[in-house]
C-alpha cells in the first residue's frame, strides 16, 4: 500500500467511532475476499518495456467508487468528497448523507449516480429523476446485492441504523412511498434493466458483475460499461478477487464496453497492473473513506493526488503504455 494511504488509514482508525470505522473496515463473512482483493495484486508482475521513446501523457484512469453514508466519516460528509474530486468521476452511492442535488453542486468534476433497483418502480424512477435533474452524468446499477451482505463486524457492533440527524438523503419523501432508511433488495431481471434504459437518456453502467458470461448479457442489453467488482469483499465471501475475476470478462467483452475494476487498488502500481490486465480504469471505495475521515476534503484530495502521481510514475517507469502481455505471475 502507498505509504500517504496506510498513514491516512491509520489516522481514520485513530479518529472514527470504532463502531463506524468496523461498518467501512469491515467484509463479509471471514473477510476472506476483503483481504484476496489486495493480495491478488501482490500475485501479479509487470514486465516493463524499455527504448520505446514515449513520454507520459496518460489520462489519470481512476474513478471514486460509491460508498454509502460519508458523514460517518466526517461532517462535511459527501460535499467534502465531491469537491476533492476535482477530474475524477464521483460516483455518488444512492445511500448518500447528501442528497444528490447537493453533491453534484459542490462537485467540480463529472458525478454519476449509484442505484439499487427498487421493489417498487416508482421508487426507481423517482431516483432516477433525482439524478438527472441534478445533473448526473450516468447510471451505475449495482447488480451484486439481491440481499444485504452479511457483516459480522457490523452484527457484533449491533450497527444498524444511522445515528440521529444523519439520513440516506436520496430516499427522502419519494412519493410519500419510502422513508429515508427505506432502500430494499429484491430479486431484479435483465428486463429491469431494459426498462431502466428505456426511462432514460443517461448511459446506464452495470456494478458487480463477476462472470463472464453476465458480462457478454450486459453488453447485449446495451450497457454503457462495467464494474468488474465483488462489492469490495462486502457481499459473498466465496468470490474470486476482483482483480482474478477480470481476465475472463476482458475476454468476453472484447473491448466492446469499457471496464472498471474496483476492489483493492491501493497504489499507482494497482493501478498499472489492472489496465495492464485489460481495465480501462480502476475504482476506489474504501482509501476515500480513510481520506475523508483523516482530514475531509484535504484527505480526500491527498488520496487522489498520491495514487494519481504515483501512477504516472509507474507508468513512466514501464514505457509509457501498458499491455496484457506484460503482466506475468509473481513466483
Ligand atoms: C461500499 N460499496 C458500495 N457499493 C455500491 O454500489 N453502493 C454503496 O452504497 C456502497 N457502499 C459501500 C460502503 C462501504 C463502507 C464500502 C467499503 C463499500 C462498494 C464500493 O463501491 C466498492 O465496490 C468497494 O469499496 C471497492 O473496494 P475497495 O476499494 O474498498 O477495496
């Protein structure tokens, strides 16, 4: 791990209601795919080319993932996340302490929507007007929660609602049909997403698909893109590694939709190996958090700005492009 990113984890740590650094910590089950997630990417090398006369004009490939409930973090909450985003895409979780409105406001750069489907499509549909009327750019739809993970951090923790005054904004007063702690699960079908795409002119993303063969169904439902993702381990403890998980939908895919890879990533050499493999970038979720509870919006930014210059290191140091075929297994 970068070192600017242990130490902002560490003072996260030092900082937050034991109880709530547990909720952002914290995987399913034994925490097994929380802990593959990084270590995959110790199992993997780069082989760097050399002499090849090009400079280093990169795009910085990252994107903040969404992740619930920042004014857990800190009081600034999701406006302190959003304008530390600067470039980087902000992609907003529904269950947000901000609402949507507001976040895209103190946003300087592009936010895109994170949604659960909803059991009751006015539900659904209210969120994505939200959305688009304040200016998201994009859905994403996480796809890998048909039920609550199962923390067991949280469930020793008794954490099971917000503590007074703070809310998952987004769901206030829709319809008078939810209150704002009311975000459900349910069985959802590729015609729910078909009929997501029909109500809107926003490119819809798809966030947690693991298997090859979702990921060629999403391409023909005409996803705009996906989040090759386990949730950051958050979700089924028997899962490959996100990064494991790649490979084989890079294959399906065939370049036709661009892929994220989220879960992990915690230095510019992650990141390198991740686009090596076939991402086209690379989410963050959780050295967000530890930014944002370290020191707010100056965390946040710091978060970004080390992995954005350690990148471009990493990416001077191996010739200025990546491939797959650099990538070889570390004995
Ligand atoms: C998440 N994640 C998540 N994903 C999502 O689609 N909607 C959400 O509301 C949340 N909330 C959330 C809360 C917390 C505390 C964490 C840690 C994660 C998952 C997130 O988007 C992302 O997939 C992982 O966090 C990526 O893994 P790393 O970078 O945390 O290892």
């Amino acid at each position: 791990m970068n070192p600017v990113l242990a130490e902002l984890h560490d003072k996260a740590r030092a900082v937050l209601d034991p109880v709530h650094y547990d909720f952002f910590a914290g995987g399913v089950g034994d925490e097994i795919v929380l802990a593959d997630n990084e270590a995959a990417f110790r199992r993997h090398a780069l082989l760097p080319r050399v002499l090849r006369g090009k400079g280093n004009s990169a795009e910085f490939p990252v994107l903040i993932s969404p992740t619930a409930f920042h004014k857990l973090a800190h009081p600034d909450g999701e406006l302190a996340t959003a304008r530390a985003a600067e470039g980087t895409v902000l992609v907003s979780s529904m269950a947000s302490t901000v609402p949507i409105a507001d976040v895209v406001a103190a946003a300087t750069g592009p936010v895109w929507f994170q949604l659960y489907l909803q059991p009751d499509p006015r539900v659904t549909e209210a969120l994505v007007r939200r959305a688009e009327q304040a200016g998201c750019e994009a859905l994403v739809v996480t796809v890998d929660s048909p039920v609550f993970g199962r923390h067991r951090r949280d469930i020793a923790n008794e954490f099971h609602d917000l503590p007074s005054g703070l809310a998952a904004e987004n769901m206030r007063d829709l319809a008078g049909v939810a209150g704002p702690r009311d975000i459900e699960m349910a069985a959802f079908s590729w015609q729910d997403v078909d009929r997501l795409r029909a109500s809107t002119s926003l490119p819809v993303w798809l966030k947690g698909v693991l298997h090859p063969a979702d990921a060629v169904l999403a391409v023909g439902h005409g996803v705009a893109g996906i989040f090759v993702s386990n949730h950051g381990g958050r979700q089924l403890d028997v899962v490959p590694a996100a990064l494991d998980a790649l490979p084989a939908v890079v294959k399906a895919v065939g370049g036709r939709v661009p892929l994220v890879l989220d879960g992990g990533v915690r230095s510019g050499g992650d990141i390198a190996l991740a686009l090596a493999m076939g991402a086209s970038s690379v989410g963050i979720g959780r050295p967000v958090l530890w930014g944002l509870a370290a020191d707010g919006e100056a965390g946040v930014h710091r978060v970004l700005g080390v992995l954005r210059d350690e990148f471009e290191h990493v990416l001077a140091m191996c010739g200025g492009e990546l491939s797959h075929d650099m990538v070889v297994a570390r004995c």
